[in-house]
C-alpha cells in the first residue's frame, strides 16, 4: 500500500492545536498541512481545531501561511489553502483553566456528530513547556485524554522537547504524563530523527552485509558525532539562558543519533523492537565525566543576554563510553555549538587496522550539508611508482534522488501521527537515559559557575581543546 492509499485508510481524525497563533505553527506546522494537503496527504474527514487565547481569524492564517510558502519558494496553490481554511476552526479559551476543555470537548464531540464517526483525537502542543502540564492535566480531568464516547478512536498527544529540564524534572513529567496518556498515545517530537539522512542510517548499517560484520571495536577505534551551528542564539536569550547546548542539543538530537548509530540490530524492524535496541544501546551508555567534556561560551553571549556572570555553554564537547560488548574500549565523540565555522551535522566512524594505524578509512554520514555518504579509502596513485593517496568514494542524495521532495520534518510528523506509527518519537524511556547519561556534567557545569568555561571567536571551531574535527582529532587522552 502506498503513503496515498495508507492516509485515506486512517480513521478520520481531529487535529487540535495548541497554540495555532504561535511562532511554531506558522513557521512549520501550518506549512506541513499545507503541503500535505497539496501532495493529497490529508486524512479525508480532517478536521482541525486552532486554540488561541486571543482574537484571531482563520484568513489571517491562511495569509501567514501563503507568506511562508510564497518566501520559501514553495508550490503555491489558491484552492488547496482555501479548502485547508475550509477544514479549520478557531476557539478562544485560557489553558489554565478546566472550562475550556469541557467546551472543547463538546465542540470535538459535535464535529464528530457532523461526520457521523468517531474520530482519532490528536492533540498538538505548540506552547510553552511551562504550560505542558496544565494541558496535560486538564485534558486528563476533562477526558479528552480518552476518544468519542463509544471510544473507539483514539487520543494521541504530539509533544515537543524539552522534555524535562534535568533527569527529576523528566521523571516527573513522565509520571504526570502517565497518569493520563498510555505511552502508545505519546508521540514526543526529536526532529532529528525525522531527517531523511538519520532515518537512512539503519538502512546503511543492517541493509548493506559490507557493513554490518565491521561494526564493533574490533574494526572501529572511534566515532564522532558532530552538529555545529554557524548562527548564534538568534535573540533567544531568555530561551538559552536556561538551556545551553547540553541540554538543546545533546540531550535529545545527538544521543538520538548515537543510539541509531551503535544500537545493535533488531530481530524485526518494528517500532517497538527498535526502540527497545535503542534503549538498550542508551542505559549502557556510561554517564559522562566531569573530565572528559570540554564546554565553551561564545565571545559576546553575555552582552547579548545581558547576564556579564553567565555561565551558560554555548558548546559542549563530551567524550562517552558504551559498555557492552560491542563497543568496549572505543571512545565516542560527541560536540556541538553555536556561533561556528559551519553548519555541519555529521557521524564519522573511524576504521582503524591495527598493523597500520596510520591510516584510517573514515566512513562520514552527513545529515547537513550536502546529504549522504562518503568513504574515505588509499588508492594507488597510477604511474610507475608505488605511491599512495588517499581517496573518496562518495553517495549524495542530490544525484542519487535528484528530484525527489523530502518531506519537511513536520510533514514526517503529522503523516505518523496520523497513521499511529511512533517509530521517529522518542520514547520515555529514550528521555529518561538520556538525561542519564548527561546528569553528572549538568551538576557539574551548574554548580561551579564559569570554571572550565572555555571562551571562543565567534566563527571559530570553537575551544581549542576540543578540536578534533576528523582529520585532525585529538587524541583522547584527558
Ligand atoms: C533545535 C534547537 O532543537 O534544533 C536549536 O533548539 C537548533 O537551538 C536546532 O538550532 C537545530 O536544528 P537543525 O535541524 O537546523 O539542525
């Protein structure tokens, strides 16, 4: 069954959005409804229901979202936005209080008298994290958490990071979480995961045999995950001052793809067993070391958040182990940042032959930019003497797919929201040994205000001592 045929057969659904006035929606999910309305990517009987806390209007929306396709050089079509708008309803109601959700729950319980079926009830929080727990209790208390009252559709909850803001706060919100939605109805959003490049990675290791004998610590002596940023903050003082790019980028998108990196292979490729690999993958991973991360601040953060005593990273730089038995003994680097060179997201696994270490054949997996693969190989330079170069044998999904539309990470969303796959959401239990794994350098790093604070240019590679882009990298030895 092709994606087409798939949508059309999910149950009809209501999509309730948090937030629809908020900058998430207008700058991405509006747009993915747009374009899956375009690709005929709508479940049939869609309806979707905007909650704002102020006065607004659905052609206004609609004008928000012609502007973004319109400037993002998109497909524009006048009848497609107009029968969205057609599919979409505006309430007013304050969060904060359990009369809304009753309203809201009548309105849902209407819209599926006027379609004659029980719908799918899938609720999208594009708000603050703040309010995550009002909404998430309240929705519990008004029963929305549960479909029509014949029950058989079902309630899902798409939740954006953070998760959390350390490993008690997660644990809490879980347990909070749980009190009201069964996991199977969490849909907990790493938009990482939904890059076309991170989804090719199982494919890569389990689908080509080349690969799947070589990866262990007998062939591999390191790998190195990499997601740097050329912009800055962007003005999100308030935002990062109780962040910073441990817990931004780290926590959830990079040790997501350490997971899909190292995991080992599962006996079937279902949502659950894949998530069950990566879970596995996850709480054998040690928690980092004080000793073993480097973290940095970028020259002129604190003007820009006007805090002159911040000591919030703008960069990490951590160094983990994995034990277990495939991965023993080899070192797994992992940094991010803003403010730097480049933007590069990237996995580079370093194939080492120990009777000739000087060499080594480095596998790179680039998920930004230039997306695809490339191996780094010797080559006998042609001629008459026997002289060596190094080579590369590279896939880029430019040639190899020219043509073909990557879904946008939250076209990728919705489409499994939609049709209940959770395979690209992380799990609770993928939260909770992430925060884990970071804890010991979020105690570390928050208690002993700016000492190890490493400060860096702006346009740099960031701390020196970190340095070890592949080519060059550090040994480790801290
Ligand atoms: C977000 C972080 O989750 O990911 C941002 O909050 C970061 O700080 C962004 O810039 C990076 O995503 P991408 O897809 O642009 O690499």
């Amino acid at each position: 069954m092709n994606i087409e045929q798939a949508i059309k057969q999910t149950s009809p659904f209501t999509l309730t959005i948090f937030g629809i006035t908020g900058d998430l929606s207008g700058r991405m999910l509006l747009p993915a409804l747009y374009n899956l309305a375009l690709q005929d990517l709508l479940p049939e009987s869609l309806r979707i229901v905007g909650i704002t806390r102020r006065s607004y209007t659905v052609d206004k929306l609609l004008g928000r979202i012609k502007k973004t396709i319109v400037e993002e050089g998109g497909a524009y079509d006048e009848a497609v936005l107009e029968n969205l708008g057609k599919r979409i309803e505006l309430v007013t109601m304050d969060l904060t209080n359990i009369d809304g959700y009753i309203k809201l729950r009548q309105r849902l319980d209407a819209i599926e008298g006027e379609i004659e079926v029980c719908a799918n009830r899938l609720f999208y929080m594009a708000i603050p994290a703040q309010l995550f727990d009002d909404v998430v209790g309240y929705l519990g208390d008004s029963g929305l958490n549960r479909s029509c009252p014949h029950g058989t559709g079902q309630s899902r909850l798409l939740v954006e990071k953070p998760f959390g803001y350390d490993l008690d706060s997660a644990q809490t919100l879980v347990k909070r979480m749980r009190t009201h939605f069964e996991e199977r109805q969490i849909y907990r959003i790493d938009h990482f995961l939904t890059k076309e490049t991170a989804q090719n990675i199982l494919t890569f290791r389990f689908k080509n045999a080349l690969f799947k004998s070589v990866w262990d610590k007998h062939c591999i002596s390191r790998i190195l995950i990499s997601a740097t940023e050329a912009l800055d903050i962007e003005g999100r003082a308030n935002f990062y001052e109780q962040t910073g790019a441990l817990r931004d980028m780290i926590q959830g998108h990079v040790l997501q793809i350490l997971a899909l990196i190292t995991m080992d292979m599962p006996d079937v490729f279902t949502s659950k067993a894949i998530h069950e690999k990566k879970r596995a993958l996850l709480v054998a991973v040690e928690p980092a070391a004080y000793e073993r991360a480097t973290r940095g601040q970028y020259n002129g953060y604190r003007t820009e958040v006007k805090n002159p005593d911040s000591y919030i990273e703008t960069y990490a730089a951590l160094r983990l182990s994995i034990a277990n038995d495939r991965w023993k003994g080899v070192p797994i680097l992992l940094r991010t940042g803003k403010a730097l060179t480049k933007k590069t997201t990237d996995i580079k696994v370093i194939f080492t032959d120990h009777d000739e270490p000087k060499f080594d054949n480095i596998l790179t997996i680039r998920l930004v930019p230039n997306e695809g693969v490339s191996l780094h190989l010797r080559a006998k330079k042609p001629g008459f003497d026997d002289v060596m170069q190094d080579v590369s044998m590279d896939f880029y999904y430019s040639n190899s797919f020219a043509g073909i539309r990557q879904p946008t990470a939250y076209e990728r969303v919705l489409v499994d929201a939609f049709r209940g796959d959770q395979t690209l959401f992380a799990t609770s239990e993928e939260v909770l040994a992430n925060w884990r794994i970071i804890e010991p350098l979020l105690v570390a790093w928050g208690k002993d205000d700016s000492k190890g604070l490493e400060s860096y240019a702006k346009g740099s590679w960031g701390p020196i001592v970190a340095a070890w882009d592949c080519d060059k990298y550090q040994k480790p030895g801290k």
